[in-house]
C-alpha cells in the first residue's frame, strides 16, 4: 500500500469515525484490553467492525497485521494497544483466516495429508501480528461468488475448465486467484487440473451454479488443452495482425518516399502474414469445431441421463403413456393459450401514442353536441309528450312545490304563533287593569 492509498485509508476512517481526532475518546479507545469480556466488548465490537469496513471498502483481500496497526490507526504516533487482542480474536471467531489454513489444491495429496495432520496437531492459536499478511473471509467467499457468477453467464454446462491464465485475469491477479482457488477447492465448487503433454498446462474446473463437482475424468485433461490451444492461436492471430499492419505501414510510407524496393520487401512481409493469419485461423476454426462437438456430446448425454430418469419414474409410478402424452398435450394447450394472451396484449393500441391536442379537440366536439341537443325534461320523459302526461306533469310539480314551502315555512310560521300568542295575552292584560281601574 503506497502513501495515496494510507492516505485515503486515513482519510475513509476520519470521515467513518466522527470523534476520531477526540483525544479523551481516542485515549479510552486505544487502551488495552482488561477484566472480563464483557468490559470490553463494546470496544472490541467497534475495532472489528471499523476493521472490516476498511477492508471491504478498498477491496483490500489481504491485509498486514503490522500495517494495520502501524499506518491505518496510527494517530499522531499513538497506536491501539488493544489491536493485538483484537485480530487474535477475529481470527478465532473466522473473520480473519491464514493462507496456509486453506488447503493448495496444486500441491500433491501427500502434502495435503501433511498439512491436516499438522493442524491437528498443533491446535495453538498462532501469533496473528508475525502473519506477514491475513486474509479477509468475508471479502474471500465474496470475490469467489463473483468469480462463480461471472462464469455462469457465459457458461450453461453444469461445469466449465478455464486455463489458470483465465482464471487469474478474473480472479484480478495471481495472489487473490490462489486464495480464491484454494477456498472454492475447500468447498468441492473448483477442481485444479495440469495437463503434461509438450507443454505444462494449467486449469481449473468450476461449477457455474456452485454445487459441487463430479470427478475429474480424462476427457477433462483433453478439453482443457483444447482450450489452452485456442488461446495460443488467438494470441499468435493478434501477433500476426500487429506485424501486418506495421508492414501496411512501413510500406506506404516506403512509397510515399518513393523507395521502391523498401516497399517491395514490405509488401512481401504483408503477403506472408496473411497467409500465416489463414492457416492459424484455419486451425483455430478446427479446434473450436471439436470443443463443440464435445459440448454437444455433452448435452445429448444431459439429454439422454433426463430422459433415462423420466422412464424410471413412470416406471417406478406405473404411468401410461397415454397419461404422459394427455399431460403434454395440456402442458402445449396452456402454453398456447399463454402465448395468444401475450400477442393480444402485444396488439393493444397503447394510448401513450395519442396526443394532448387530440384529446382537447375531441372533448370540444362532444360539449358542442351536447349543448346542440334539446335537453328533456324528466318530468316530462317520465309521463310523456300527451296532454293527460302533462296535466299529471304539472300536478306533480305543484305538489313538490307545496311541499317544499311547507317545509321552507314550518320554522318561520312556529315562530309567529309564538309572538301571536304572546301579543294577544299581553291586550288581555291590559284590558283587565283598565276595567279595573
């Protein structure tokens, strides 16, 4: 990690951290652990998960234990003296893992043995701050579902073989590609193949779908030169079409200066490579011919296993074939019906084509309609256009009419009642003291 990258690590946990530069929190937060876990634990919890943070941030697979502690969470000379403790932890608890805790499947099976053996053996924790570098588990298993996922798109076969160059170009390197190798072989999801023919050949078999993979058998090791041969054609084809056009070049500019025989000899050069560009092209073509054939062959074998399977259960549930065919025929039935919905669906005029203006203009023709047209009334419409329809008309609107003054001048008439009564009580009174007098 070079001084831009410290930089940014230290810039990125400033910006994670808001009381970072606090003297009287950092001085708490750098203290070494002591007492009982649970004194500590928050602490702990903080340090690990701000280790982790960084980490996943920067992609970081592989991280220094003394870089760690010396550079990321160096604060003015002061380091955490707790950071010990806590990758000791990490490691314990599977956040952290050594590359020698992953198997190597390019090692034999003698070494192999050796190092379970060993492990067994000594089961000490290991002193994780002489590691020159740790690996990240979460960010392990991460790049290794990526690698998964990258191949599973180009590939439909329940597996594929890459050559180790291909493998490391996706895996972003040859250190991260070997951890990665060495975990997904640990899960039964890789398989590491090396081929000794005239040449040293590498590869590796993976599981697109990440379900673990059948044993490795011979037609493997061919499949896999195959494909490195396609390669090395592929890379001499880029050769050849760097070299002619460099002659193209040089012989233009030859004619250009007018030294024909320069030129001449250019142009010899672009009429060998192109005929050493068709005969590699011609044996990259037969190669890729017979890795077709074998994927082929391979599906046709899919196919006929599938089809050896579906007889065994018909067998094994006493099904006719007649029920099988009747199963097929509503299976096509449904499936036709679904289509004829999807193209009816396709065939719906869509009404995002039709324009505002159209619209506006359409509903002005329909209000001038509407006002055109001699509205009818319901009185009308319901006793008809006769004299006895409309005798009954206008009796029934008198009646309406009647009503609702009652009801309009039932408050107002109660009211004068009251003030009636109460004028005419009030002559009577006054009447009486008059005679009284």
């Amino acid at each position: 990690m070079d001084s831009a990258e410290e930089r940014a690590v230290r810039d990125f946990i400033a910006k994670e951290v808001p009381d970072w530069n606090d003297d009287v929190v950092s001085v708490a937060r750098f203290k070494a652990f002591s007492g009982q876990r649970s004194d500590w634990q928050p602490r702990f919890l903080f340090w690990r998960h701000l280790i982790l943070k960084v980490a996943t941030h920067f992609r970081l697979l592989f991280i220094k234990p003394s870089q760690v502690k010396s550079v990321w969470f160096n604060r003015g000379g002061l380091t955490p003296l707790c950071l010990d403790h806590v990758l000791s932890l990490m490691y314990n608890e599977g956040d952290l893992t050594r590359i020698v805790d992953l198997a190597d499947p390019t090692s034999g099976r003698l070494s192999q043995l050796f190092r379970k053996v060993s492990n067994l053996v000594a089961r000490s924790t290991p002193d994780i701050m002489s590691e020159e570098f740790v690996i990240l588990t979460s960010l392990l298993q991460s790049k290794a579902a990526e690698v998964v996922k990258h191949l599973s798109e180009s590939h439909w076969n329940s597996s594929c073989i890459i050559t180790m160059k291909k493998f490391q170009d996706i895996c972003g390197g040859p250190d991260e590609a070997s951890a990665i190798l060495r975990y997904m072989s640990g899960c039964g999801t890789a398989k590491y193949l090396k081929v000794h023919k005239k040449e040293f050949v590498e590869g590796v078999k993976i599981s697109p779908s990440a379900s673990t993979l059948s044993s490795i058998s011979n037609l493997d090791y061919d499949v896999l030169y195959l494909i490195w041969t396609t390669e090395r054609l592929q890379q001499q084809l880029d050769m050849i079409d760097r070299r002619y056009e460099s002659s193209r070049k040089s012989a233009l500019a030859s004619l250009h200066s007018g030294n024909k025989k320069l030129a001449l000899r250019h142009a010899r050069e672009l009429k060998l490579a192109t005929q050493s560009r068709d005969k590699c092209s011609s044996l990259l073509n037969r190669v890729e011919e017979v890795l077709g054939v074998i994927a082929d062959a391979e599906a046709t074998k899919k196919i006929s296993e599938a089809m050896q399977i579906g007889a065994n259960a018909i067998k094994e549930n006493k099904i006719s074939v007649e029920e099988v065919d009747l199963c097929l025929r509503d299976l096509q039935e449904s499936i036709d019906a679904q289509k004829e919905v999807e193209k009816a669906l396709e065939q719906t005029p869509s009404y995002t084509d039709v324009e505002d203006e159209d619209i506006q203009d359409e509903l002005e023709k329909l209000e001038l309609a509407i006002e055109k047209e001699a509205p009818v009334p319901a009185v009308e419409k319901a006793f008809g256009t006769t004299e006895e329809g409309r005798a009954a008309a206008e009796a029934t609107e008198f009646i309406n009419e009647a009503f609702s003054n009652l009801r309009l001048s039932n408050g107002a008439s109660v009211k004068q009642g009251i003030t009636k009564e109460g004028s005419e009580g009030d002559r009577e009174s006054k009447k009486l003291e008059m005679e009284a007098v």
